[in-house]
C-alpha cells in the first residue's frame, strides 16, 4: 500500500484480515485484529506490512 487506508478499512496483515483504526505514530498504522484464541488485539503496524485484499475473502 502506498498511502494510508481510511478508517474502518479490511486489509490483510500476515495471514490475518485486520481492520484499520487510524494513524499511529510515523509509517505506522493502528489495527484491529482477532486472534485464534479470540482475543481483540490492538496494535501498531508498519504501512509497508498491510497488503489490499483480494476479491475474495476466504
């Protein structure tokens, strides 16, 4: 990705489909992420890390 996703988008981070929550400090970018455990994680990535997603989901 070259320039910061808005507000409330999917992206894929590692293997996972995360949400963006806004800007962090810097390249980075504050995610929302669900884990295998359940858990809500959030969390400060770089923009270089997130991937668009492809037309499907799953």
């Amino acid at each position: 990705m070259k320039r910061k996703p808005p507000r409330g988008t999917l992206v894929r981070y590692e293997a996972r489909i995360v949400e963006v929550l806004g800007e962090a400090r810097g390249q980075r970018i504050m995610i929302r992420s669900i884990h295998a455990d359940g858990s809500e994680r959030l969390t400060a990535v770089k923009l270089n890390s997130l991937r668009a997603l492809d037309d499907q989901l799953f």
